[in-house]
C-alpha cells in the first residue's frame, strides 16, 4: 500500500469496524420489536443496544467514513498528498480514543440515552466527553480539507476545483456551520449537568441545539454520497456526466438551506413559537430542490451511458447499465430508495401533517431509507471501490460483493415500508414492546412488525456479506499493482471558476440564514423564565 | 471503461420521463397522507 493511502485506509476501517458492530445491534432490535424472546432480552438492554446502534451507524460509520473519503479526494481528485497529514492523523487518534471513551459508557449501560441524547436523559460524562472528542477530530480533518483546497488553488489559478473536491468543501463547511450547535449544547448545557458541576438543564434550548446540528448532519451524511454519484458513477457506468454546473449548483443550495430547518424536528416540541416552525418548514421544502435536481442529473448521466452503448428508445438504456458491478448496484439501489424517503421526508416536513407521523415508526422507516440506505449503502459500494484500490488488492468474494446490495435494497423494502405503514396506524418509535403487552390496538401491526423483523434479518445478512468482502480482500485479496481511482468527465468543459465556486460568499449567506432562523428564537427563549430539569436515568 | 459511442446529443428523454412520473407519485402520495390519513383524524386546525 501507498504510505499516504493508509490515512484513508485506517478511517475507513474504523467506519467498516463500527458498522459491523452496529448492524449485530440491530439484528437484536429487530427481532425484539418482534416481540420474539430471545436470551438476555429487557427493555434496558434493547435501549442500551438502540444507543450503540445509532451512535455507532450514524455518528462513528459516517463520520470516519466521510474524512476517509475527503481524504481520497485530495489524493486522486487533487492529485496531491494530504498537506497536513500531521494534523490529520491527530484528528484520526483523537477521534478514535472519542469513539473508544462513548462506546464504553454506552455498552457499560451508562448512557443509555439514544443518540439523540436528549436531556433529561443523562449518560456518564465519558459519553459526552466522547462524542466531544470525535467532533474535534473532525474539525482537524475540516481544517486539513480547507488546507488542501487552498494550496491546490493557489497552484491552479483560475482553474475551477475538481467537483468532487467543491462537493467535499461544501460537506465541510455544513459540518462546520452545524457542529456549532451541538458543541455549545454538549460543553455547555450537558457535560457541566453531568459532571454535577450544574444541578439542572434547560431540555428545550438543549433540543433547539441539538436539532441546529441533527438536521445538517443528515446533509453532512449525503452530500459525500452525492459527491459519489456525481463524480464515480458516472465513469463506472461507462458515461460522462450530465452537468458539471448542476453539481456545483446543488452543493451551492446544500451549503445555504442545510442548516436554518432544524425547527421541522420540533414540530411538536412546547417553547418554540409557531411562526418560527413554519418558517423552517419553508425552508425545509426548498432543500427538496437540490435533491430533485440531484435525482435528475445523475438519472441523465446514467441514460448518456446507455445511450452511449447503443440504446435508443425511452427506458432501454437501464438495461445497458453494469448491474452486476457491486459499486454500481449499490448506488442506484440506494438512489431508488433515497427517492422514496424523499417522499416521507415531504410528510414529515409539513408542518401540520408532521403531527400524524411524530415520534412514530414512520420516522424510523424514513431515515432508514436516508442516512440507512442513500448514505449507508452508498458507502458500502465506495468501500467496494476503494478498498482494493487504497489496499492494492483485488476484491475478494466477488459473488457476496455483487449480491449484498440487492439483499440490502429488499431487507431495507420490508423494513422500511412495514415501519411507514405501523407508524401511520400509530404504532409509536422507540418503543420495546410493540404489542404493549397484548393491547388490542396493538394487535392491528403485528404481522407488520414479524414482516419488519424478517427485513432485520435479510439486512444483517446483508451487512454480514459486506463485511465477509471487506475483511476478505483486505486480508487475503491478491495483491495488484495500484489502480487509478477514475473520476466522471463532464459532457460539457467545465469553464473558469464562476459565482457557484465563490464559497466565501456563499459561506455568509448561509450564516445570515442561520441568524435569521435562529437568533430571534433562542433570543427570546433565553429571556423567558426557564425550568431547569434535574437529570434522570431510566436505568 | 471503455465508451461504446459518442455521447448522445438532445435532451434526455428517458431522464424527464423517469423525474416527471416520480413528481407525480410525489404529489398522489403526499395528497393521500394528507386527504385519508390526516384530514380524515381532523387535522390540527379542524
């Protein structure tokens, strides 16, 4: 292996690392959901494994995966090695000592407060102190990423950045915008209340905080999928892609609307006026236009490939696409799915209609089919991409390589529908007894909540394969010699650096949306008379 | 990855066939939620 290969090589480990041990959690979940008794089932051990699933699937996997992906960019998008590796792999250590220190308090049954950690939920300090530690280390990598774009530009005068670096820079500065947010909540409101150093906390600025970084953080999941679709898949399809300006476009829209929407989650929260939700309710419909865009781009440059192979009529050119090809599958499996959760997401943003689905099991079907498949199964096809390359190996157990993602888009099916459905008829989420001990509104889901259960299964054999593949080529793949990552040409030149590559000032307009959306707010919520809440611990 | 031809001139068709029928189960599907699931219990401002 390249010795600069291994910073992105060991992040993506950490991320494979922490997905499989998710994924046992949530084989466990499922089935109790069921209502199946297994060993050693209890309600604090299903809330103890939900907290390590979501935070291990959603706040270790993803973000180790993301600066492991940044960092292949500026190596074979730049063209250059990391400057700053020093730092980079400060970050990587500290991240991982993070995840080390969250981890043990979660699977000691010390911070069994979901990942939503939500006060008055309290968990160990070392919880906190974690996850504070993994946020560290990713602004390292944020800075090393912001170093990197800087002297590429200083090199490349009046050249526009690759787009899988401007889609990169502008996962970077949501992540930066949005972390924020959740840095004030945890090292002001919630590590000093569990420290005892304050008796109480103030659970509704804490939930405003939290979801200023929770809704962000969904686009900080997306946007290096994105990056994926727009700048791989389009070259592994055999095409070119559709619009390279389009691209930039969205990454552009992602940077302005991520952020000022975060009262969407609140809906029904106490404390939060009115008008203020239904202005993030705005927004939040405006970001279903870069997806939009998104789905038809990406959808064009896969129909440029078909066509390029010979199709000609209206849908043909599908079948002229490389199904077989794990990465591709991946994909566009995740990008059909993505494309239902839109739909949910559009339910779930609208204020009013939002009281229907509310803490139900639709939300966990809906991002199931966000962060759970467009993000998730599309890193599992980069990995696919990536580690034989990073590694020098060839892909091992090719056949479980091509399958896993077909078995990944039906558990996901069966999961995800049977969730929208029950959460429809009213059947709440996070709930361990789904037939609340034999209630007779309960008995209208059951067979839903089995069909749910069999997709838990079909997903951990899923997760299982793509782990059998990861450790299989990384431990015994044939050794080859090193083979260029291939990015997708634009069908049009892209031209000179224009007003979408002007970050800066896109930086500023996304920074007076967020004061709009939420100085007034907290303002006021600040002035009010508050209710501090002593902590609690369920187990 | 080699190329079988050069890429195709003209607006992709299959492409705005494939959007513009999802922007139609978009909107059937969120008008469903809001007419026989969430109307139907009353809604907020019933």
């Amino acid at each position: 292996m390249n010795r600069a290969d291994r910073l992105p090589y060991a992040h993506l480990w950490v991320a494979i690392l922490a997905f499989g041990a998710a994924a046992a959690m949530a084989l466990m979940q499922a089935l109790s959901r069921a209502s199946l008794d297994l060993p050693y089932r209890s309600a604090k051990m299903y809330y103890l494994s939900v907290t390590a699933h979501g935070v291990l699937m959603a706040l270790v996997f993803t973000t180790f995966f993301i600066m492991a992906f940044g960092y292949v960019v500026i190596r074979y998008a730049l063209r250059q090695d990391v400057l700053g590796a020093a730092a980079a792999w400060a970050g990587f250590w500290i991240g991982v000592v993070g995840v080390v220190l969250a981890a043990t308090a979660v699977l000691a049954g010390k911070a069994t407060v979901l990942y939503t950690f939500y006060p008055p939920l309290k968990a160990h300090p070392a919880f906190y102190l974690g996850l504070t530690l993994v946020i560290v280390g990713s602004w390292l990598w944020a800075g090393v990423m912001i170093a990197n774009y800087r002297a590429w530009k200083r090199a490349h005068a009046g050249e526009a950045v690759p787009l899988a670096m401007h889609g990169m820079l502008a996962t970077v500065i949501v992540w930066l915008i949005a972390t924020v947010g959740v840095a004030v909540e945890v090292l002001v409101l919630l590590l000093p209340w569990s420290l005892g150093l304050t008796r109480t906390v103030d659970p509704v600025l804490a939930r405003i905080l939290f979801w200023y970084f929770g809704h962000p953080l969904v686009y900080f999941w997306l946007l290096p999928a994105y990056v994926a679709w727009y700048t791989l898949l389009p070259r592994v399809a055999g095409g070119k892609l559709f619009s390279d300006s389009l691209g930039r476009l969205v990454f552009v829209l992602f940077i302005i609307l991520s952020t000022p929407v975060g009262f969407h989650h609140q809906a029904l929260d106490p404390g939060v006026p009115a008008g203020w939700k239904l202005l993030h309710t705005f927004l939040t419909l405006w970001i279903l236009f870069p997806s939009l865009i998104t789905a038809f781009t990406v959808t064009a440059s896969m129909e440029v490939a078909g066509r390029m192979k010979g199709a000609t009529g209206l849908l043909d050119w599908l079948k002229r696409l490389p199904w077989g090809d794990p990465f591709f599958a991946a994909v566009a499996l995740s990008m059909i799915l993505f494309a239902i959760g839109g739909f949910g997401g559009a339910v779930n943003a609208s204020f009013g209609m939002n009281a229907v689905v509310h803490n139900t099991a639709w939300i966990q079907g809906h991002f199931h089919l966000t962060v759970g498949t467009a993000a998730a199964l599309t890193f599992m096809g980069l990995a696919y991409h990536l580690v034989p390359r990073l590694a020098g190996r060839e892909l091992e157990l090719g056949l479980l390589a091509k399958v896993q993602p077909y078995l990944w888009f039906l558990g996901m099916l069966l999961f995800s529908i049977s969730n929208h459905v029950t959460g429809l008829m009213g059947m709440p989420r996070r709930v361990y007894e789904a037939d609340y001990g034999g209630a007779a509104a309960a008995q209208a889901w059951h067979g839903l909540t089995t069909l749910s259960a069999i997709g838990g299964l079909v997903l951990f054999a899923s997760a299982a394969f793509f782990l059998l593949v990861m450790l299989g080529t990384a431990l015994a793949g044939k050794r080859r010699a090193p083979e260029p990552l291939e990015w997708a040409e634009p069908l049009h030149p892209v031209g000179k650096p224009g007003l979408l590559d002007r970050f800066g000032l896109w930086v500023l307009v996304a920074v007076v949306l967020v004061l709009i959306a939420y100085a007034v707010p907290i303002w006021n919520h600040l002035r009010m008379e508050r209710f501090g809440s002593p902590p609690f611990t369920p187990f | 990855m080699t190329h079988g031809s050069a890429p195709p001139d003209g607006h992709p068709r299959g492409t705005l066939f494939l959007i513009g029928l999802y922007g139609v189960l978009f909107v059937i599907g969120w008008f469903a939620v809001y007419i026989l699931v969430y109307l139907r219990r009353g809604g907020v401002t019933a």
